[in-house]
C-alpha cells in the first residue's frame, strides 16, 4: 500500500474531509494492478492513487460515491476486466476485487450556535461519543477554550461550509443560535444538505414566525416539515443541561430506530404537533 497516499489520506480525515480508501485486495488473472494498490475517492469525485484506471476505475470511482452518500459501510467491489480494457499497464482480461472503506463520515453532531445551550449540547454529543463540529459568528463563543469537546468554526454563517462544516448521510444538525433570524438564516442554507436529522430551538411562536418567514423566502415545505421543532424530546427540561440531554436523547433514538413520533406524541395530547413529523430523507438515498 502506497504510505504517501495513506498519509494525505491521515491528513485529510485530520482536517475534517472525507472520502473511501479503495483498495485492491484480490485478483484473478491479468489485471492492471497488484495487491495492495490504493485509491482515495473525495466527495467531489476528485481522486488520489489509481486501482487501474479505465472502465475498473470508473466504477469503483462511481461506487465509492453511491456508499459516500449513502452514509454506507465498507463493500467489497468485484469487477471483470474485458480484454482490451483500457488502464493502467497491459490488460487481458482478468477479475479484480476492491475492497471501498468509506472514511470521515462517522456520527456527528453539528451544531449552529455557541452558547448555553450548545455548549450544553456539544458536551453531552461528545460523552456520547458523538464527533463534534460547534458554529457560532462570535469568536468568543466558537473557540477551543470555550469549547473543548470537538471542532469550533469562528466566521460567517455564508463562509462556515468553506471554513470546514462538512454535511453528510450520519450528520446530526442542531440549531440553537442566539436568535430566530439567524436560526432561520441557517435553516436556509441547509436546505439540500444531507443528513440524518436537523432541530431547531424555540417557542412555538418563534418558530411559527420562522417558518413563515422562510417560505416567503422560498424555502420548500417540505423541507420545514422535517426540522424538528421544537428540539428534543418534551421532558419539560428548563436548564441548558437538561435541554442538551433531551437534544441528545432525541438524536440517538433517531439514530437507532426508535418510534420518534410515539416519544414526540406528548406535543399532540397536550396541544397539537406544530407540524407533522416525516422522516429525514437523505439526498440520493429517496426510496
């Protein structure tokens, strides 16, 4: 295995990326590449290394993006070499093996917002064992002194996806921002993103407001309909702490399975849901 490769692969997954070591881990006549040789395939498409080039490598180039997606785990890819396939060296026909890791994406917890109550929160996703990403427009707020249990991202809410905020499929987003415009400015920009869950803080008049607001603005219904809102589940916590625990408990029990709306169902006897629960639907994963 090439260790150059392997060490820009360290020091991607280090500064936050994401991508899927292809490896070529079996083979059966002549194939364009020995056991051993490594790909690594970003979440753009772009790719370091080669496990052969040609058809073989468009392939697994396509594959390891459906699993990246996906929010999958690890598959081996068998792919057969027709004679005259162009790639890497002299092919003539063969059958390789290629094992795809997808690496970076495992469980998060994002949070927009650094105060009480996200601070609250990024300590409890990280006891958890939760990676952990906190967002805030004020430095005083997102920095590691602050906030010492995961990554911290000081800048504009318009620069946080180049400063290194970086959604996929195991992505637990939680908006508790100093305010309900920006709380609705960054459910704005989530729009589109995957995920597997998103939940934002407040009354229900302020998100009532925000709502409305964002559909003037052009957002889909459908993708309010699936913020969870209000965020956590309805234990009557009061404190930052406890709210964080009821943020926490609400994201796990999506992350495992659980009856969402049954745990939610307190909101409808007491006085209605505000909107419908539906399930997130990670983008490319629509059944």
């Amino acid at each position: 295995m090439d260790r150059a490769l392997l060490k820009s692969v360290h020091e991607e997954l280090e500064s936050g990326g994401a991508g899927a070591l292809c490896t070529v881990v079996g083979s059966e006549g002549s194939t364009p590449r020995d056991l051993g040789a490594s790909m690594w395939v970003r979440l753009d498409g772009s790719i370091a290394g080669t496990v052969g080039g040609g058809s073989l490598e468009y392939a697994v180039i396509v594959k390891a993006l459906e699993l990246l997606r996906s929010a999958s785990g690890p598959v081996l890819h068998k792919a057969v070499l027709r004679t005259g396939d162009s790639g890497v060296g002299a092919v003539c026909g063969g059958e390789t093996v290629i094992l795809i890791e997808p690496l970076g994406q495992e469980a998060e917890v994002v949070i927009f917002g650094a105060g009480h109550v996200g601070k609250a929160v990024a300590r409890a996703a990280y006891s958890a064992g939760f990676r952990v990403v906190v967002w805030d427009e004020r430095e005083e707020f997102a920095n590691p002194e602050s906030v010492p249990w995961g990554k911290t991202l000081a800048c504009p809410l318009e620069k946080a996806f180049d400063e290194g905020v970086r959604l996929h499929g195991s992505s637990y987003v939680v908006v508790v921002t100093r305010g309900h415009s920006l709380d609705g400015e960054v459910v704005r920009i989530l729009e589109g993103k995957p995920m597997a869950y998103i939940g934002m803080i407040g009354s229900r008049k302020k998100i009532s407001y925000v709502r409305e607001s964002l559909i003037k603005q052009g957002v889909s219904k459908d993708f309010l309909d699936r913020i969870f809102q209000p965020v956590g589940l309805p234990v009557r916590a009061e404190t930052p702490e406890e709210i964080a625990v009821s943020i926490l408990a609400e994201i796990i029990a999506v992350r495992r399975g659980a009856d969402i709306a049954s745990l939610r169902s307190s909101y409808s006897r007491e006085a209605g849901p505000l909107f419908p629960y539906l399930p997130i639907v990670i983008p490319g994963n629509e059944e």
